[in-house]
C-alpha cells in the first residue's frame, strides 16, 4: 500500500521527518518497507528553476509545424523563447515554466537547447514531466492568473514522500469500509459532501477501478466502496495514543 505524505498531512499534522514518521507506524501500525521520493528534487537550489510563467507571444515554429515558438515572462527582466510542442494553449495563458539547469523529476537535466534552428530557453511542462499525472497530451495551463516569476512549489505539489507499507501489514491494517448501497443517502453525494472531514484513503468503484486519495469533490456512485483510515492509524502519525474504547 502506498501512503503520501501529502495525503496525510490533508487530515493531520506531520512535522517530523519522513524516516521518524516510519518509524512511529512500523511500532504502532504497520512495517514501511521504503520512502518513496516522487515528483521534482528539493535539493541544491533545484525547486527555484521552476517557476509560474505568462505567455505572451505564442505561434508556428517556422522550421515546423507540429511545434510552438512562444515569450515567455517567468519573473526576470526579459522574457524567455521557449519551443514547445502542445498546442492546448495561447498567448495570455499562465503555464508552468522549468528554466535550463533544472533537474527533470526522470532525471534528465534541462539545458537551453536549439530546437530546429531555433533557440529554446526553457521548457513549458505537461502534468507527466512533473509526475503529476499521466496527461502528456497538453501543457499545464493554470485557471488563475498567477504572477510570472511565482516559485511553481508554492502552487503545485511539486515534490512528495509516499511510504511504502509492507504488503501483510498493509493487509492487517485497520480500515473502515462504507460501501454505497443503492438508495443509501451517500449515493450521489461528493466526497467531501459525504465524509465531510474524515481521511479518505481511496474510492474503489464498483468496476474495479481505484480511485487513491480522492477529491473531495470526487461523487459517489452506488457499488462504490470508500475505505477510510482507523483511529489508531491516525493516532500513530499524529504520535499519540488512541483515545480508549468504551
């Protein structure tokens, strides 16, 4: 089973270290098997090379017609020339912008390049080059109109801790199961509508497929099962006791 971070610490305070986390649930809940790092490297100044970008100019390569030749103001005094390659955006569009010695969540090193004849000094990145998602048919483009310049850490999830638990532990772990039932009043309700503040580890819909830390705004339909995490559980990553039972 994997636990993110960032899930947890939607529901409770976590302000320990990763390492010391682990340890509180192998003693009290369930074996880590490993600390998964995911998305972008928080490590020698790397976060600071992405950041939120204006486009101000975007148009046909003139060396190719599959690809974009777009200015970009990412925050500094001259914009950037970027080549990209989706077209789902425009002039005016607020995307997200990683500047040449950026290091790539697959580890790749962001350098200004020439991209047929044409400089490119940046890249405008899709949700699968920041491993927050699988869409690679298109760029992020943002519905707010963040300021260019703006850290891409202080709006997106950029980098995250998912614990690993081990598979027979996993299995032994309190889990509270509400199923769907038809005409049950959480048919048709949102997630956050039905279970209002309690964690919610994962939707499963009643064809299989798995739906792990969910929106909230994420609807209920009937066959669903919504697995939540127990008090003891909880208690473990918060580092105290659960309350006693009655």
């Amino acid at each position: 089973m994997l636990v993110p971070l960032s899930w947890l610490r939607d529901y409770v305070a976590v302000d320990v270290p990763a390492e010391e986390l682990a340890e509180r649930l192998t003693i009290s809940v369930a074996g880590v098997e490993r600390i998964i790092r995911r998305g972008v490297a928080d490590e020698d100044g790397n976060l600071g090379l992405y950041r939120v970008g204006r486009v101000l100019e975007a148009g046909k390569h003139p060396n190719a017609d599959r690809l974009q030749l777009c200015r970009v103001d990412v925050g500094e005094t001259e914009p950037r020339q970027i080549v990209c390659g989706a077209w789902n955006f425009g002039a005016g569009a607020t995307v997200a912008v990683a500047l040449p010695g950026a290091v790539l969540p697959d580890g790749r090193r962001l350098e200004r390049a020439k991209l047929r004849g044409t400089v490119s000094d940046g890249m405008i990145l899709s949700e699968r080059e920041l491993e927050l998602g699988a869409d690679h048919t298109g760029i992020v483009v943002f519905p707010e109109p963040w300021e260019p310049g703006t850290p891409l850490a202080d709006v997106l999830p950029l980098t995250d801790i998912v614990l690993e638990l081990e598979t027979t532990d996993a299995a032994s772990m309190k889990l509270v199961e509400v199923r769907v039932e038809p005409g049950s009043p959480l048919e048709g309700k949102t997630v956050g509508e039905a279970m209002g503040s309690t964690p919610v580890l994962a939707v499963r819909h009643a064809g299989g497929q798995i739906a792990p830390n969910p929106p909230s705004g994420l609807q209920l339909r009937q066959g669903d099962l919504v697995l939540l995490l127990g008090e003891e559980e909880l208690a473990a990553v918060r580092g105290y006791p659960a309350a006693p039972q009655d």
